[in-house]
C-alpha cells in the first residue's frame, strides 16, 4: 500500500510530474505562462499535450475531457477518447495541443441568462494552466474556462480569474507605492470548510422530498436531537469512520490537501477541512471535494446530504471562506510586519477590506444567495442575513486610537503616527472567535461564514476580490497623486475607519437587540433570495464589476435572471412535491389509522356497549381535523404554484415564491408534521427524523 506521501496528487499533472515528463524549455514555457499569464504557443502546447497524454495513458487513462463549470452550480464534462485509426487497420492514442487548448461542446442546454438563444449552440471551452489536469476513474480531466460563440462567460471560473486578476493589478499598485518592485503578481487563497449530513441509502431512498429537493419538507420533531452537545466532535461511528478514511483516500490522490475531519452539531452532521490554496484552485478542489463526497459515500452504502438545511430544527451546513491575500513571494498581506511600513501597509490592506464590505455589503450577501440557505442563515447555527465584520477588542482598539488620534493602550503606549511609530505586535490568537460573525479577522485571514454548504465558493470569492480591488483602486489613485505620501495615508485610514465603523460588530450576532442595532447603522437586512438578488443590478455593483473588468453588463444580467430562476424553479418543485406527498401518501396513511382506529373502537363496542372508547375517538376527531386542514392547505399550495405562471418577469416570481408560495409550504408542514406523531408508525409512510438522524452506525 502507498504511503500519503506517494499517494498523495498521483492522479495529477502537476509540477512534478510536468518537470518529469516535459523537455526543460517547454516547462520554463508553461511555467511562465502558469506564473506571468504569458500567451502560450502552439508548439509548447503540443509538447505539453503529448505529455500529458503519455503520463495520463500509463495510469491507465483512455479517455480525456475539458471540465468546467457552468453556470448550473456543478461541474460538466464531455469525454472523447485518446484513440485515432491508424493505417494498418489499428489504433494510435494522440493528443494534440488543439485539443488541450480548446473545446467545442454544446451549450445549448446550459443556463445563460438570455447571453444567447437555444438554437445558438456553440460554446467553447479553454484551458486554464493555472489549474493543473487529474485524472478521475479512466479520464484526463483538464480545468478549462467555458464561454459563447460571442465571448461571454457562461462559466463561473471565468469571472473568478478575471477578479484575481483585478485583485492582482490593483494590489501591486499599493505594493510600489510601499517600495515594493519584487512582487510580480498578488494571490486571493481560500481554505473552504465543509459540512455534510450523512444518512443511510435505505433511508434516503424512502424519502421523496430527500430524492427530489435534497431535503426533508415533512417531518416532526424527534426526542432527541442536539440538545445535549454530544455529537460535536464526539467519537466517529465506524461507519462514518470507514467512509471518512475512503473519502481521504480518493481526495488525496487527486491533490486535494483534506486536512481536518470531525463530528459536528447535528447528528448525522460531518465537517470536512483543507489547507488553504490559491482561490481558482480552491474552487475546483470543493467541486471535487462535493462530487467524490457523494460518490464514495454511495460506495459505502451512504447518501451524503450537501443541502444547508436537510433537517428542521437541527444545525444547517455551512462552508466558511477562509479568504486571504499574498504576495507570489509567500507575504501575506493581512499580517502585521516587523516595521513602520509594514505595519502602514497591513493597516491599509485591512481598511480596503472594512471598505469593501461595507459599500458591497449587498454583493456579498447575494453571492451566497440560494434557496437552501436562505433556510439556514439566521437560524441558530448561522450567522443572520446582515452582513457584519469582527475584528476583535485588540484590532478595534488599534482602529479607534486611529480613528480618535489617541495613545493606543496596549502592550505599550504609542501615538499613532502611521509610517513612523510601530504597531503592537499582534498574535494569531489575540482575541476569541465570534462564531456568530458573518466576516470575522482569524489572525491573517478573513472567515466568511455565510456560504452554504452546497454553494460553489467562486461566487463569493468573485465578488470579495472584486470588492477589495475596487478599495485598493481607489487608494492607489489617491496615494499616486500625493504630495505628502504618509499624511496622505494617514489621512486616508483615518477616514476609512470613521466612514465604515458601523460595519464593524464584534458582539453576538444571533441576539435579535442585533437586528434592531444593524437597522439603526443602516445596514441590509435582506432575508431571502428575492430579497437581494435584483441588487446585483444596482448601478454601483454594475459599474464597480465592469470598470475592473471582471464582468460586462450583459453578463452581470444574465448571472441576475440565473440565480433568480434557479431559486423559483427550486421553491416550485419542492412545492409540487409536497403537494404529491401530502395527497399520495400522507393522507392516505392517516386515513387507514383512522380506519384502524374506527374498527377498534367498534370491536371494543361488542364485548362492552357502553365503553366510551375516548382513546380512539379523540385521535379520530383530531386527525379528522388535521387530515381536513392538510387537504386545504395542499390546495392552497397548489393554487398558490399554478399563479406563478401569471407573474410579469423573473423577479415579480421571485416575489410571488417568497410571499405566497413559502408560507403555504409551512402552512402544509404544520399539520403533517402534528399527525405524524399520532399516527402508527408502521403506517406512516416515511422514515421519521429519529430513524434519518441516527441511521449510520
């Protein structure tokens, strides 16, 4: 058996194996073209493709595809295999560079947002070198970018390296500015963490709201749930142990640095971890990381619930963004230095941050924006849906004596005179975490906690680079045009801290003094999908994402119309299957209680006329009662459903799903959720939470 080391990015074409197999120059090629964005050549990418073939055939390859991500929020892929006919009758493998640089396939069918019409089939698909190539099963599969006929992205890769490409630009300006001429390139790195349920495929197949919404619409509370903490990081159960070695095993392979497992607050609830990369690379390994997930999981018998909120009344999943800038040389940006400089430019790196969420508060809360989490966020697991930053009492205390032009009273007393007094030496763990922060400083990083466990992590991550791009834009043409460099600056920190204090938060989020506290500082409160996503058109946001060129307006458009389209089409099929739940299934089983009932009481009634029989007939009455209330409220449901289709516009629907359609799902739930716990339980149709939530042994 391989060891971790030897088996660890076996399956991948990464530096390693391109030092190995490709001739010096042509790896110094791509290496620029890796590192520096130089255009890469024709006969390079032929070398590297007929490498990359040889490499791929002797892992036992035969096939190859161009894996991208459309805007469908999974990955896609379409495999053509190695072979060619050769002239005595056999078969050659070939690659060529063509083929590795580009791919055609139909795009016909792939969300666009009106970029382009259904008979307008043409897409393509572009390498991304930045991102190496892996083998999974018997296909090389190659990290590409995927656009129209036109240009446009229909891609979410796309947009994301075109915001750290901004992030870059806009970085190395305020690098200069600090003397800083080495640097040749800025790096956005993320370390997603990520939450899952498991349950058993027994369970899950006798769920059709888990089968068909990935989540339960039914079910009532068990009598046990969370509430004694026992689950968070308790000891594993073999089974998920088992799974879990698996999962290493096959994440490993593929070079993905899997790092941290454990239990988490809900049964049945997992956590999976891993050292942080560089963000493009970052947001292929969590697709990978969610696809092997289910996979293996099958493999054991398992289904792996990725959903935010599978389960009422428990702990939601969530994938929090440890997000972090760098210099290509290792500097991390967001630490504090050894000198008056460094300590100015960590300051200013921070402030552009403060900025950024402050005057894009809304992109990002729309970034996470599905109908999963809307679920989750402002449950007592989540942060709420009002955007806030933590910093910590020793930060913000730096920022105030800033701010007010007095003596930080830390470790030593200092004015603060940026440029020339040194900041207090900060510790990684100089403050305690505030789970409930939706943005918290961890030492030299950002935790954003609002993600969804299903999300893709590129759009959060387009927007937080876009964002803080468009901070560190702004000071760099002021600084560059500055007579007085550092009062200038001091000048600038001063004003930033002072015009975005009120974004800064570092008590509990989840206290409901919060939400009246965050309305009165004039900050968003947007709840839910429709609530926010109509924001992404804002002049500001349009403007902002077009002047860094990280989306054209028609893009930004078409990402609009997605979201929100997925978000009704979403809401409208859990509808419809509760509706078929409730009259196929549900009603049918109280029914035959009630028949069960109704025979007991009469054969009770022929022993002894004159027993009351108070038993059977008040759980006749009431499920009587509820059966009536299920009925009409499936009815209402329903009709609620069938007025989507008289709404004028994405958006209008999108309202009509969160004012009409939602409450009636609840107002269905309600009674169903009553009868399950008086009805007999081998009548009832469905594994209860009890059975889903403590299946896995």
């Amino acid at each position: 058996m391989d060891t971790v080391p030897e088996m660890f990015a076996s399956m991948v074409f990464d530096d390693r194996a391109m030092r190995a197999k490709l001739p010096a120059k042509v790896y110094q090629s791509l290496k620029k073209t890796i590192d520096e964005g130089v255009e890469l050549d024709i006969s390079v990418a032929n070398a590297v493709a007929d490498a990359m073939k040889d490499w791929a055939v002797e892992k036992g390859a035969t096939h190859f595809t161009h894996w991208f991500q459309p805007l469908t929020g999974i990955t896609a892929e379409k495999h053509d295999s190695f072979i060619a006919p050769s002239p005595d009758g056999g078969v050659i493998m070939e690659f060529s560079g063509k083929e590795l640089i580009k791919g055609e396939p139909d795009a016909s069918s792939f969300p666009s947002g009106g970029l382009r019409a259904t008979f307008e089939a043409r897409g393509y698909t572009a390498w991304d070198p930045t991102s190496y190539a892996f083998i999974k099963g018997k296909t090389l599969c190659i990290p590409t970018a995927f656009c129209s006929y036109g240009g446009q992205a229909l891609d979410k890769k796309t947009p994301l390296l075109r915001s750290m490409e901004a992030l870059s630009r806009q970085a190395l300006r305020i690098l200069r500015l600090f003397g800083n001429t080495e640097a040749k390139r800025v790096v956005s790195s993320v370390g997603p963490e990520q939450e899952y349920f498991l349950i058993t495929k027994e369970m899950y197949d006798a769920r059709p709201d888990l089968r068909f919404c990935g989540r339960t619409l039914f079910g009532a509370k068990p009598p046990k749930g969370q509430e004694l903490d026992d689950h968070y990081f308790g000891v594993i159960k073999p089974g998920v142990t088992a799974f879990m070695e698996d999962l290493n095993d096959e994440l490993w392979k593929l070079g993905i640095l899997a790092k941290t497992e454990h239990n988490e607050v809900a049964p049945a609830q997992h956590e999976l971890a891993p050292i942080y990369t560089t963000t493009n690379v970052a947001t292929d390994h969590n697709q990978l990381t969610m696809e092997i997930m289910q996979k293996v999981a099958a493999r054991h018998g398992l289904v792996c619930l990725l959903h935010e909120k599978p389960f009422d009344g428990v702990n939601g999943s969530g994938k929090h963004n440890n997000w972090s800038i760098s210099t290509d040389s290792g500097q991390n940006l967001l630490s504090p230095g050894e000198t008056p400089y460094e300590n100015a430019q960590f300051l200013l790196f921070l402030c552009a941050v403060i900025k950024a969420v402050d005057d894009y508060q809304d992109l990002l809360r729309l970034s996470v924006a599905t109908a999963g989490n809307d679920h989750r966020l402002g449950a007592n697991e989540a942060p709420p849906a009002i955007v806030s930053m933590f910093l910590g009492e020793e930060l913000d205390a730096v920022l105030k004596a800033i701010e007010t032009d007095t003596p930080y009273e830390g470790v030593e007393k200092v004015q603060m005179k940026l440029g020339v007094d040194v900041l207090p030496k900060f510790s990684r763990d100089a403050t305690d975490r505030n789970r409930t922060s939706p943005f918290a400083f961890t030492g030299n990083k950002f935790e954003f906690r609002m993600l969804g466990s299903a999300n893709s992590i590129a759009c959060v991550n387009i927007m937080l680079n876009s964002a803080v791009a468009e901070s560190l834009r702004i000071y760099a043409d002021r600084l560059e045009q500055a007579e007085d460099f550092e009062g200038t600056l001091q000048t600038m920190i001063k004003k930033t801290v002072h015009d975005h204090r009120r974004i800064i938060f570092n008590g509990n989020g989840y206290d409901e003094a919060w939400v009246e506290e965050a309305e009165r500082r004039g900050l968003l409160n947007l709840r839910t999908t429709a609530d926010c996503m109509p924001l992404l058109l804002d002049e500001k946001n349009v403007k902002m994402l077009t002047s860094l060129g990280v989306m054209s307006k028609d893009e930004i458009v078409s990402r609009c119309d997605i979201m929100l389209e997925n978000y009704c089409k979403t809401v409208t099929i859990e509808a419809n299957t509760m509706v078929r739940m409730a009259r196929k299934q549900i009603m049918p089983a109280i029914e035959t209680y009630e028949g069960t009932l109704a025979e007991t009481a009469a054969a009770k009634k022929t022993v002894v006329p004159d027993l009351a029989c108070s038993y059977e007939s008040g759980l006749i009455v009431r499920l009587s009662q509820l059966l009536d209330e299920i009925c009409a409220r499936a009815d209402e449901l329903e009709a609620a459903v069938a007025g989507l289709a008289q709404c004028d516009g994405i958006i209008a629907e999108s309202q009509a799903i969160r004012d009409e359609v939602l409450p009636r799902m609840d107002a269905l739930r309600a009674p169903v959720d009553e009868a399950e716990v008086m009805t007999k339980k081998d009548l009832w149709p469905f594994p209860s939470y009890g059975d889903l939530l403590f299946s896995v042994k």
